[in-house]
C-alpha cells in the first residue's frame, strides 16, 4: 500500500514536469518560429536583425556580418539593372524571367530601377517577357514561324542586293518595279533589311517619287523617320557642296590643291560631287597637278559611278581624263622652259616673253565631247613661264621690256 502511493507521487511529478516542459517549449519555439518567418518575409526586419546580430561576437557575428547591407543590396541591385537595360531585348528579357521565377519582389525591384535608367529601353525588354509568359497555341506557333520565314527571305535578298555593285543594284530594282516583277510593298521591307548606308543610297538615287513609295512600304515607323532624316541630311550636304564647287571655279588650280587635290578634308564621295559640279577644265587643271596617281584614280572611280547612277552613263570622266593628260603634257613641257630661262640673263628672257607676247601662230585647240576647250596660245605660254620663275626675276624681266607690254603682262600675272 505504501509502495503504491509513492509511485502515484512520482507519477503526479513526473506529469507536471511534462507540462512544464512543453510550455517551456511552447514560448521558446513559438516566437523562434515567428521571428524566423519575419526574417526571411520581411527585408526591412531582416536588415534590422542583421545589423545588431552582426554585433555578437565569435562566429554568429561573423556570419550576420557577411550579409550585405540595405544600401550594399540597393547598390547591387542598380549594378543589375544598369547591367539588363545594355543588354539586347532577347537576352535582358531571359535574364528577367528566370529572376522573375526565382524572387519576384526582385523582379519589380529591378523593373522599377531599370525605368528610372531608360523607360524606353525598359518597356521593350517589359514587353518582351509578357509576350514570353504567354502560352502560345500551335496557330500562335504556325504564324510566327510564317512571320520569321518572311523576314529571313527578305533579309536574303537584301544581302543579295548589298553584295553587288551600286550601279546594278539600283538598276534590277528599277527593272523589277517597272516590269512589276516586285510589288513595291515587297521591295520597302527589302530595303528596310538593308543596312542603313547602302539603303540610303538606293533611295537616293531613285525617282524621288518611287522612293518616298517604297519609304512607305517600311514596316517600322521608326526605321521610316530615320530614313527620311538620313536622306534630308544627304540633299543638304550635296547642296552645300555644289556651292562650294562654284565658289572653286573661280580659284587658282595650284591654291586648291590642298583642299581638293587629297582626302584629307572632303571624303572621297563628297570631292565626286565637287569635281562633277566644279567646270570641266577647271576640274581637269587641278587634277593634273595632283602628283598621287592612286587618289586621282579612286577619285575618278567613284565620279564615274556618280555620273552613271546620275545620268545613266558616264561622259564625264573620259573628257577629264583627255584634259587631264593636255595639262599634264602642258606643265612638263612649261616645266622645262623654266629650267632653260632660268639660265638666261633678264634681258634675254624678256626678249623671248616679248616675242611670245607678239607672236602670231595660231593657238592650239583641244575640243572635248561635252563642247568644252582647252586654247593654249604662246601669250598664255609666256605666262605660265613667268608665274614660275622668282619673283625677282619675272621683277628684273619687266624692266627690260615695254612698259605697255610690261602692264599688260602684270596684270595678266595677278589674274587666278
């Protein structure tokens, strides 16, 4: 009996042990429990908690401390997003989405920093994850897939166009439209595939008509807007180069040689439209004095594919190549008189100028297909003779000589 009731007291200890144990438990695990929910939901709690756990020392400390903190993670974050705003849409809008899968708070974090950076750039690559997240059907499929052929054929044959000449280019296109090989509508989007440059320089040299119609075939009114700009800035700068090209028809040849006679100041296809607008001889002048034969070439080159683009065909070059070569032949044969009166004494360089001057001899004509004439004269001779010696001595030349003449001479000498 005794034995019995001892171990109903153990038991009752026992019990209420058990009971105190469990509500020990209870309020240590439960706002354990809560505060770790908090923790991992709530970033602004958790920046807290970090920042005074980061205080405790030995290895806890250590470890809260690694954690980055709210202006570590803020920065980061911008790090990203400045990161996803210079990426292409395609790859900025995969990134987006498996961080958008992963932590989507971070996700509208990153969304909302990359607008701040660049909103338009932002909403394409916005747009480019929704159309992603969108379930697509097998007609959805089929169509895109359509769409995606289309524009691969038209890119096919855009590059077709950009691998041969200019020239031939821009002829087919004309004959494909003309003889409705290609609809308009067709021929836009394939200039639209084109690169910028070479597509520019299509439509600059169509009728305008036909160009602004295939300007309004373009898909992308963006691409169109540019285009025309590009094409505006084109006319301008062609306009302000024929300006130039007449204020340089009234210069000397030698004094232009350091504007027009290398590629240093004018690109190769902005001296074509100089040359081509500057008169014929004047144009032939200055290029016979231009020593870099391979400039002179290229130059040339590209003034016949103006010309034919132009006109169709090219009349041009042929006449300033044949005055080209008068000059030059010209110069060598001035050059050598030079040498001859630079050994003489003035006084018989003066009688020489003098007999030039009253010569009667008829003048040597050079008559060019476009009706253009090279006249050389012994006068015109003499002056070329004169305007290379030194001054001192075309000086000491004139006092030897008639002063009529001599007056005559001088003012010959000022002239361009």
């Amino acid at each position: 009996m005794a034995n019995s009731k001892a171990v109903d007291k153990e038991t009752k200890k026992m019990g209420i042990g058990k009971i105190v144990l469990i509500v020990l438990i209870v309020f240590t695990t439960i706002p354990v429990m809560i505060m770790s929910i908090i923790y991992f939901t709530n970033e602004d709690f958790k920046f807290i908690a970090n920042k005074y756990l980061s205080n405790i020392a030995g290895p806890i400390g250590m470890y809260f401390e690694s954690y980055p903190t709210r202006e570590e993670r803020e920065e980061q974050k911008r790090e990203v997003a400045k990161y996803l705003v210079g990426l292409d849409i395609e790859s900025a809008s995969d990134k987006l989405t498996i961080i958008q899968k992963e932590d989507e708070k971070l996700y509208l974090d990153l969304i909302k920093i990359m607008t701040q950076m660049d909103a338009k750039q932002t909403n394409k690559i916005f747009e480019r994850v929704r159309q992603n997240s969108i379930k697509k059907d097998i007609l959805v499929s089929t169509l895109e897939q359509m769409k995606h052929d289309q524009i691969k054929k038209l890119q096919d044959k855009a590059k077709y166009y950009e691998n041969i000449s200019l020239v031939n280019a821009i002829d087919e296109i004309k004959n494909n439209l003309l003889n409705e090989i290609v609809s308009y509508k067709e021929m836009g989007l394939i200039i639209e595939q084109m690169k910028e440059e070479f597509a520019a320089k299509i439509l600059k040299n169509l009728d305008k008509e036909v160009a602004l119609r295939l300007l309004s075939n373009y898909e992308s009114n963006e691409k169109r807007k540019k285009m025309k700009k590009i094409l505006s800035k084109i006319n301008d700068r062609e306009k302000e180069l024929i300006n130039i090209a007449n204020i340089y028809n009234s210069e000397r040849a030698d004094k232009l040689l350091s504007d027009i006679g290398n590629d240093k100041k004018y690109k190769l296809n902005e001296l074509s439209i100089i040359y081509r607008n500057m008169n014929m001889i004047q144009a032939a002048q200055v290029l016979s004095k231009v020593e870099d034969k391979d400039f002179t070439y290229r130059l040339l080159e590209q003034m016949k594919i103006d010309e034919m683009l132009a006109k169709g065909n090219d009349l041009l070059t042929p006449d300033i190549m044949n005055a080209v070569k008068v000059y030059r032949e010209y110069n060598k044969e001035i050059d050598d008189l030079v040498k001859v009166f630079g050994k003489m004494e003035s006084r018989e360089i003066g009688n020489m100028i003098t007999k030039l001057f009253k010569s009667r001899s008829t003048p040597k004509k050079y008559t060019f297909d476009n009706g253009d004439q090279i006249v050389i004269s012994d006068q015109d001779i003499a002056i070329s003779i004169l305007k290379k010696l030194k001054e001192k001595t075309v000086a000491d030349v004139l006092t030897t000589i008639d002063k009529n003449l001599a007056s005559e001479i001088s003012k010959k000498l000022a002239l361009p």
